[in-house]
C-alpha cells in the first residue's frame, strides 16, 4: 500500500474501529436518553388537565339542542308567514317558464 508498513495500517484500522465503536455508544446513549425524555414528556402531558379535556368527546349537548330547536323555530315561524307569498311567486315563475315554449 504506496510504501506504508503493514502493522501501521492495522493499527489505524484498529484506532479507527474502536473510535468508530465509542462514537457508535455514544450514539446508542444519546437515542435512549432522548426516547427516555420524550416518553416522560408524552407520560406528563397525558397526565395534564388540558389532554383530558381535549379527549372529553361529549360536547355541549344542550347547546347544539337549543340551537337546533331555534333554528328550527324560525323556519317554522318565516315559513308560516311567507308560504302563501312563496307559492305565489312559484307559481308565477313556472307559468311564465311554460309560456316561452
């Protein structure tokens, strides 16, 4: 290899796998210790008063019931009043449409 002594060789690879293994652990801890610190997060976060309010899925049911009935109060009353106007205004509208053919 260009001149380079044999046993200089092995002992770069050997300086260079056992860097490669240090760094390798030192990775290794890293990833632990930072999935450690994300599952107490998550663990703590699951805990707090704000995810188990958001989890509630109850909703407002006396709410969305008063604004059904409401709605449905006021179509009532505008239909009452306005249905004998509509029909008229209907009626006219499909008579003139028969009368273009």
């Amino acid at each position: 290899m260009c001149g380079t002594p044999m046993f200089i060789t092995r002992k770069l690879l050997k300086k260079t796998n056992r860097k490669e293994k240090e760094m390798t652990e030192v990775i290794q801890e890293r990833l632990i210790n930072a999935e450690l610190y994300v599952a107490l997060k998550l663990k703590q976060m699951k805990q707090s008063r704000i995810y188990k309010a958001l989890l509630d899925d109850r909703g407002d049911v006396p709410g969305w019931v008063l604004v059904v009935l409401m709605t449905t109060g006021l179509v009532t009353a505008l239909w009452t009043i306005a249905a004998p106007r509509l029909t008229a205004i209907l009626k006219n509208s499909l008579d003139a449409m028969n009368g273009i053919r």
